[in-house]
C-alpha cells in the first residue's frame, strides 16, 4: 500500500506528499515564505490546525494571515489567553464559554465579585506577557471520564456540564497553552506569539449562563482583535466616529424619533422624523409603480392556523406575539407579510397571462427580540417592511430576479451607496419541502446571478425557511456593512396555501413566489442613512430643508414672506423670530443639522436679500432671493423627479 496521498490546490494543481504530513510541513514544502504567513489549514472544507496530519488525497487550501478566515482564529486565540490571564490574576474564577465573535471575541467568567472597567488594563497587560512567551497550542484528545474527573477536581462546574450534554460520540479535544488548557473544538494557531499586539479589551457587560435568564448570572469580557496594530488602530477609529454618527444622539438632536418602557422596541416618530420616514415611502412608492408594481395592504392580526399551514409557527413561533384565548381561536401578530400577500394573489382566478403579478406592500411586522438586544432603530420589535411577492412562472424567474437587483443596486445608488456586496444563501437547516425543490429553486436563482453579470459570494445555510436568498450588503461612508435587502425564490410557500394559476395547456400550476424587500426595514433604514450622512441628510431627504431666522424683529414680516415663498416653490421651511441672538440661533440649528440656514436683518429686508449660511460651512453668501429659490428648487429634487 502506498505511503504517498495527493493534495489538490484551489488552482486545480496538485502534489504528491506522505501520508501524515502536518499542514504546517506541506506549507514550507511550498515556500519558507508560505509557512511563516500561515496560520491554519483547510482540508476538504474543515479548518484544521497547522500541526494537523493529513492523512488521505484531499483539497487544501493554506490559510494565510492575510486571509478574512485567520481573523476568527487570531480572536480565538486572543480569547484564550485572555482566559489565561483572568485566571493567573483572579485565582477562583471559572471560564465559561469564550467564542471569536465578528470584530473581536469575549469569555464569560463566573466570579463572586464582577469584572469592572478598572480591572481590564490589567488583564490587557497580562496578556501582553502571555503572548510574549510565544506557547505553542497544543491539540489532545481526551476521554470523557478524564476531562470530567479533570475539570471537577479544579472546581469547574461550567466545563463540567458542558461536557455531560455533549454527545457521547462526540470527541473531547483540550487545546493547551504552556499549562493553562481549556475544553475547545479549535482550531488554533501555532503559538500565542502569533496572535501580536493588535488587540485591545473593550467593555464588561453581564450574561446569563448559556443566555438563561434563570441561570448565573456571568461576567463577560469583551476584546476586539486584528491582524496588526493599524487595523486596530483603523477599528478603533472606527468605532469612535460610529459613536459620534450614533442614530440615537443625532436622533435627538434632529428632534426624529424617541423609545419608552411602555413600547419597547416600538419607534415614536416626531413631526420631523415622520417626514423622513414618508420620504422613504414616497421614493420607494414611485419606484415601484414606475416598475410595474401594485401596491396592497394586509391585516396585522392572523388566524393561527395561517401561520400552521404556511409553515411559520413550527420555524418562527418562538419570535412571533400571539393573544389571548379571548375567543376559541387563537390570533398572531404578523412577523412577515407573506402569507397575506398570497391570500391577496388568491381572490380571483389567475392566468399565466397574468403573470408576473407584482404586489408591494409597506407592512408592519412584529417579532419578538429580547429587551436586551434592542437598539435604536436598528433592532426593534415593530417595523415597516418594503416587501413585496412576485408571482410568476419558472421560467419567469431568471428575468424578475434580474430586474429586481438592478432595481436594488439602482435605489441605493440614488441615497448614496455605491459599494454593495450581494451574498447568496442557500438552503438552512431548519426549512420546509423536500431537497428535490430546493435543488430546483437555488439552481434557478443561481442562473438568474449568472444572467445579471454581478459578483456575489456564498453564505452556506443562511436562506429562508422557505427558500433560498440574496442579501445585498451595503457598506456605509465609515467601512462598516449593513445587511439590507434581500431577493428569495419560494417554490414552498404558495403551494402550501393554495395559490395557483391557468397554464397555458389550461392545467392549474402553482406560481413561483419571488420574495422581495429593497430597504428591508425601513426603521432600520432610517437609522443607517442618519449614520451613514452624520445627520447631514441630502437636501431633498431632509425633514426641515431651511430655517429662516431674524436678525431683528424688523424683519419678521420679510422673514414670513420669504417662507411662504420657499413653501410656494415646494421647500419645506421654518421660521425662527425668537427674540435671541442670531450666533445663538445658527448654533441651534446647525446642531439640529438643518441644511440651509437663511439670516435676515433689515438691510436683507430692504434689498430683498438673503445671507445664506450652509451646515458645515462657516462661508455666508448673500444672494437674491430669486436666485436663491431657483438653485434650492433643483437642489431639493429627488433623484427620480
């Protein structure tokens, strides 16, 4: 038999190496340079530690430093010598679950006295001389009995009871750093020395053993963690202009929107904030008749048994409200509009000629988050989708998807993005129909991306319940990406409740249901857009467009005469006669991020002038009114009038 195997490259090039070899040895086969970049391996799909054997003929990819994948095992080393360090520092304490986590990772400790902010610079600096010892992390296999008798005898109770609910057949695997060890699937890096100096710890919170609210309650410890220095350097920057865009502050101080105990999750929209989220609805209203969409509206409140057939109370109950038995049935708030919309495609009979069948719909949703994972306007429990149902034939597919991401990628290039990701996401664990469907309905949205020429990247498992999807990614003026609209092909969900169609050959067929939302959430829209701009809002989104305030109570009747002319010319103008001073009154507004600020005096009064002071600038121009009016006018367009 053979001791040789052969390892297949992601370039389709093979090598013929001896069974056993550890990722590590292939990679300095290949190039000095190429092992001393990496920091894991990838074997038919599965990471795996450098010092792995490879044992069979497999493809392998290498996993440099450079790579996106080695981000999530640089931060899960980091969260193991963080885990490290608080026990060297605060003998007694107990390591829970500690995972890598996007930007950063985190460990739940169990301690009589809580971790505090204070304590962090210490543990950050014990970390520091963990890393610079450069342990290896090394991969051991143990038996149940021993890891349980092991963690029991260090006082443990956490890992023990992690360990007597994983499955017996499951393998026991402990990583070690020098002699601290932990339970953990891996994989890891070669030694503590590669993880750098390019982390930082960031914030204590308290957690709920295994998220319980019945259970412990933890500390957890959260890090942020990067390749090098500058990238943290580049996060942190980051984060502290994301805290100065923060939607709440500006939400505030553009007098939008507040939140209360009593509503939690639910929006209270003020005068100006409601005039921002109507512009949303009206932009959005245009585009979709002009796309050949009719608009419907459906009841918030469902029997129950709607949500049985339809498939959404065995996979989304948990989220959804429901009432009280008052009556023998029992009624849920809607989390999603489908079903509504399908009822709607029912009333009637259809023919193929008249599909495809485009109905949007600006649906209030409720579901269920828990209190804390609420904030702003980016995590609610009520909010207003821009959803919509295609209804057509199979071989309508490929055309609608298309004309649906062009029409995506088009509205958010009028509000200002132009760097958009598009994820396709197929079939998840928890779904409903058979795999000969969802074969069908992800081969179809596959051809349907093939024909529209855009680049998109795989997000295994993450489709709907009912079919598969694409999200498009948006990626905002600071770096940072928000998931916003999405693209699903249904083969499920119409048959399931009844919705069919006349076929050419005059047999009923079930229509494809092509699930579409361009905002998603428009809350949440709201909330990026408001960051995204730093509540510098383009002209023609802006709730108040022009302020006119008065230098001297002499011009108060120049100052109304001026705004009733603004509103003539469809400006949405304010003014402000208040008897302070006009530095005091440009402060005000300017903080409340209104675009245009018009002073006037007596002398702008007799020469039928205005000064003109812009948000951000400190320049005032004096014009003529006319002139003024004219450029405002064209300014305040919506792209699409």
């Amino acid at each position: 038999m053979s001791n040789n195997i052969t390892i297949t490259f992601p370039d389709g090039n093979t090598k013929t190496v001896e069974k056993g070899i550890s990722g590590f040895d292939l990679a300095s086969q290949i190039s000095k340079s190429l092992a001393k970049e990496s920091v894991a391996i990838k074997i038919n799909g599965n990471i795996c530690d450098l010092a792995f054997p490879i044992n069979e003929d497999c493809k392998v990819i290498i996993i440099k430093r450079a790579n996106d994948e080695a981000l999530e095992i640089i931060r899960h080393d980091c969260a193991h010598v963080m885990a490290e360090a608080v026990q060297s520092l605060f003998p007694g304490t107990q390591v829970t679950i500690g995972p890598s986590i996007e930007n950063g990772f985190y460990y739940d400790f169990a301690r009589k006295e809580p971790f505090t902010l204070s304590d962090l610079p210490k543990i950050e600096k014990k970390m520091h001389e963990i890393i610079n010892t450069g342990e290896k992390f090394t991969r051991e296999v143990w038996s149940r009995e021993e890891a349980v008798k092991f963690f029991k005898n260090k006082g443990e109770d956490y890992k023990v009871e992690l360990i007597e609910d994983l499955d017996p057949n499951e393998e026991i695997t402990i990583y070690k750093q020098g002699e601290w060890l932990d339970l953990c699937r891996g994989p890891h890096m070669i030694s503590t020395k590669q993880i750098g100096k390019g982390f930082k710890l960031m914030k204590v919170a308290g957690a709920y053993w295994r998220g319980d609210s019945n259970n412990t309650m933890l500390t957890r410890i959260y890090g942020t963690a990067w390749r090098n220095e500058k990238e943290l350097e580049n996060h942190l920057a980051q984060i502290e202009e994301a805290e100065k865009r923060d939607h709440r502050k500006l939400g505030k101080e553009m007098d939008l929107f507040h939140f209360q105990e009593e509503a939690p999750g639910g929006v209270f929209w003020h005068p100006q904030g409601w005039q921002l989220f109507q512009s949303l609805i009206n932009y959005m209203r245009l585009r979709q008749d002009r796309a050949g969409y009719v608009e419907t509206s459906t009841p918030e409140l469902l029997d129950k048994s709607l949500w049985e057939t339809s498939g959404h109370w065995e996979k989304f109950s948990e989220n959804m409200f429901t009432t009280d038995p008052k009556e023998e049935k029992v009624f849920a708030i809607k989390p999603m509009n489908c079903p509504g919309a399908v009822e709607v495609y029912k009333q009637g009979l259809k023919s193929y000629r008249d599909l495809p069948l485009r109905m949007a719909e600006f649906g209030k949703v409720h579901r269920y988050e828990p209190s804390g994972a609420l904030h702003g306007l980016m995590r609610v429990r009520a909010f207003t989708q821009d959803d919509a149902h295609i209804f057509c034939t199979e071989d309508q597919i490929t055309e609608e998807s298309k004309i649906v991401c062009d029409l995506i990628l088009s509205i958010y290039k009028d509000f200002g993005f132009n760097d958009v990701r598009i994820k396709f996401s197929d079939r998840p664990e928890k779904r409903v129909g058979d795999d000969s469907v969802w074969d069908k309905a992800e081969e179809a949205l596959k051809q349907a991306m093939e024909a529209t020429g855009l680049e998109y990247t795989f997000n295994p498992g993450e489709g709907a319940f009912y079919g598969p999807k694409l999200e498009f990614v948006l990626r905002d003026a600071i770096g940072r990406d928000w998931q916003c609209g999405t693209l699903q092909v249904d083969l499920n969900l119409p048959g399931r409740l009844g919705a069919a169609y006349v076929a050419e050959d005059g047999q009923k067929k079930v229509p494809v249901m092509l699930h579409r939302a361009l905002f998603g959430s428009l809350e949440r829209f709201t909330g990026i857009l408001i960051e995204h701009y730093a509540g510098h809002l383009p002209l023609w989104l802006s709730p108040s467009q022009v302020v006119v305030a008065t230098i001297t109570s002499e011009s108060d009747n120049y100052a109304f005469d001026l705004k009733d002319q603004l509103s003539k010319n469809g400006l949405r103008a304010e003014v402000d006669i208040r008897n302070e001073k006009i530095g005091y009154k440009i402060r005000e507004h300017s903080n409340a991020k209104i675009p245009i600020i018009l002073a006037v005096g007596k002398k702008e009064a007799e020469d039928k002038t205005v000064s003109v002071r812009r948000l951000g600038s400190q320049e005032t121009l004096v014009v003529k009114l006319d002139e003024l009016i004219s450029d405002l006018k064209k300014e305040s367009l919506s792209p699409i009038s």
